[in-house]
C-alpha cells in the first residue's frame, strides 16, 4: 500500500487519500465498498493509475475505514459519508467532481448527489447500497448474511472473511491469502469493529434510517447516471438495478456476465474503458 496522503476537514475528522493525474482539469473520487478491511487501496489500487490518465483522481477512504478517523458518533452512514467526502472537496478546493462509487461507496456517491447536487458531476455506480431494491431475490441476500456473520459471536476469523470475499466475486482466484490476511488485519483492530458496528446501528437508527433508502429519492438525481452490475453479484442482485433504472431520469445500466460486486477488479479493462468514456463524452 502506499502512503496516501491526509486531511482534516471541518469538525476536526482527519481523512486518508490517494491521489493522481493532478495535472488535469476535471476530478474523479472514488468510493469504496464498505466490508470488513475495505479501504480505497483494497478496492480502487490498480483503477487509479488507468483514471489518473484522463482525471485528477482521488481515491478517499470513507469514514470509518482504511486510515481515515473512524468516529462512532455520528449520523445515517451514507449523508455521514457524503459531508465528510465534501468536506474533502472543500479543503482541496474542489468545486464539483465526477464520482465512482462501488456498494457502500455507490450510496455514499448519491446522498452526495443528493443533498449536495451542485458539486456531484456523472456518477458511476457498481452495485450500489441502498439505491437496489431486490424484486425477485430475498433480502437480505448471501453477501449481507455473511457481512453481519464477521463480527458475530465468537468473534471475527480469517474463515468468517474469507467466506465473505469469496462471496464479492465471480472469478475465485481474486481471494488470495495475501488478501485475506491484508483484509484481516485492518478489519479486525478494535477501531475498525467498533467503526463498522456504529456504521451498521446509523442504517437501524429511527431517527435516520430512511436516509439510507436511496430508492425512494432517485427520481430526484439530475446528473447523468451509469449503473454497473455484476450477472452474478450475490450481495446486491441484479434486480436490485430495476427500479433505479426506472425511476432516475438520465440512467443507463451496463450488465457484466461472470461477475459478482467487484466490477472494477473482475472485468479490469472493460470496466475502466466503459466509465472512463462515460465521464468524458
């Protein structure tokens, strides 16, 4: 992993990022997905040299992950997210970005568009978190079964996690064991627990929850919108595009067959070409 770089935003949070191509005008964020160990660098590491050709391109650990502060306190995760990925923008001075967002990441990306619609541009989303309803698959699927499993009494285990990774892709090879013990040691440190235990109370939380039910707002999305889905995703099911195809205004959806939720690693070089025109054209 490299060093990355930080910043401290308003409310005192200090957030971790990688960054390229700084030498072009229009900027690119990236938003990982939200499992246990995820981080900018496990999701994004080799997709951010290949954006960095055509974007300024900034790869953020979220809140809670990576090396960025992992606060327990703090509102419905998604518009948590979302102002502290402004509050990025701010301090780099940004004034409006493109966003990639993969699962959590994607979710993260529309609250952003949504309360904050002047500085979202085009958004690429991969089987993205509370915007997929699933119409025909039972909820909640395999993927979130085993994501709530890794903390689970007795405890979290490289077994529990490995289960949970093989279950992301399509293509078995992609779990290695160098990724899982990499995986591991982030997710289990007591920081992280506690971050990813908080994250999932905010999406429970009466006072908040309907924040994280994207679905009902996304007919609200002004920005051109490429939805990316895996034929296999075994965590946000194909289904779950129907109705964010249906009800955002200037949505497409590209379907990748023999791929689960990591469209950015499973199908590299298509993935790359597809959104990389969809941002420039």
């Amino acid at each position: 992993m490299t060093e990355g770089k930080y910043v401290e935003i308003a409310g005192g949070l200090r957030l971790h990022y990688h960054e390229a191509g700084a030498e072009h005008e229009q900027t690119v964020l990236l938003l990982h997905g939200g499992g246990p160990g995820a981080s900018a660098w496990s999701n994004f590491a080799r997709n951010i040299p290949v954006f960095a050709k055509s974007f300024r391109t900034i790869a953020v650990d979220q809140p809670g992950f990576g090396r960025s502060d992992k606060p327990t306190e703090h509102p419905q995760y998604f518009r948590h997210s979302a102002n502290a990925v402004v509050g990025l923008l701010d301090a780099l001075r940004i004034e409006r970005a493109h966003i990639v967002g993969n699962s959590l990441g994607g979710g993260a990306a529309v609250r952003l568009a949504l309360d904050h619609p002047d500085r979202a541009g085009r958004l690429v989303l991969m089987g993205p978190g509370g915007l997929s309803v699933n119409v025909f698959s039972p909820d909640p699927t395999e993927g979130i079964k085993n994501l709530a499993r890794f903390a689970a009494p007795p405890g979290p285990s490289k077994e529990k996690l490995e289960a949970f990774l093989r279950v992301m892709v399509y293509d078995q090879s992609l779990i290695t064991e160098e990724l899982v013990a990499e995986r591991f040691a982030a997710a289990s440190a007591p920081e992280s627990l506690a971050a990813m235990a908080a994250m999932g109370a905010s999406f429970a939380d009466p006072d908040g929850y309907e924040l994280g039910m994207l679905w009902r707002e996304a007919h609200r999305l002004r920005q051109r919108v490429l939805l990316i889905w895996g034929r296999e995703d075994r965590v946000n099911p194909l289904d779950g595009a129907l109705l964010a195809l249906k009800t955002i205004p200037r949505a497409q959806l590209h379907v990748f067959g023999r791929c689960g939720h990591w469209a950015q690693l499973e199908k590299f070089d298509e993935f790359n070409q597809l959104s990389i025109d969809f941002l420039t054209r």
